[in-house]
C-alpha cells in the first residue's frame, strides 16, 4: 500500500508539472501570434503609405 501511494504521489507530481509545461506553452503561441498580427497590420499600413506615395508621384509627373 505504501509503494502505491509512493507511485501516485509521484505520478500526480510530474503530471502537475507537464500540465503547468502545457500551460505555458499555449500561452507563449498565443502571445506570438498577438505579435505577429500586430507586426502585419503596421507593415500593411506603412505598405500602403508606400503605395499612396508612389501614386501620387505618378500622378504628379
């Protein structure tokens, strides 16, 4: 009995522990990929100042 004990302890401590590596790791694809639309919206935005810019010359010339 104390053997089974012994091996739940230790199997509800590592389970707890890759539960908690689990967690971390959604969490760290959530936050990358918040960044990453971030960063595609403002090169979306700068791309079209370019692209206003460039119009705007060629109408000009």
């Amino acid at each position: 009995m104390n053997n089974l004990i012994l091996f739940l302890n230790a199997f509800l401590s590592y389970f707890l522990l890759f539960a908690l590596v689990v967690v971390l790791v959604i969490i760290a694809c959530l936050i990358g990929i918040k960044w990453r639309k971030s960063k595609n919206q403002k090169l979306a935005a700068a791309g079209e100042m370019i692209v206003e810019q460039t119009a705007t010359d060629s109408e000009n010339e």
